[in-house]
C-alpha cells in the first residue's frame, strides 16, 4: 500500500462519477471508490473522506 493522496482522491472521484450515472445509493458509490484504491494498491481514506466527497465538502 502507498500513500498518495491526491491520486487517491482523483481515483476515487472518478470512481463515484462513473458510477454515480447508473446508481445513486451513497453506499454503493462509495463500496466502488473503495474498491479502486484496492487494487490501485492505494491507502485507503479515514472513514469520513468518500462521505464528503459525496456530499461535496471538503475534506479535512
């Protein structure tokens, strides 16, 4: 696992809008983010980032 944050955060962003045009359960969106940065071998979040970014606020 690495830590990049940025590419994290764009990997996931990415993953939620691709997903987001066929479903909109936040569960979900946020299960196929999660997802991403496994394989991408990417540190996984604290709990509350992929919340935000699919409320739309900004991270702490």
């Amino acid at each position: 696992m690495r830590y990049d944050k940025q590419r994290a955060r764009a990997l996931a962003a990415a993953a939620i809008r691709r997903t987001a045009e066929k479903q909109n359960h936040p569960p979900d969106l946020i299960n196929v983010a999660l997802e991403q940065l496994l394989e991408a071998l990417l540190e996984l979040p604290r709990f509350s980032t992929p919340d935000e970014m699919l409320r739309g606020s900004a991270p702490r």
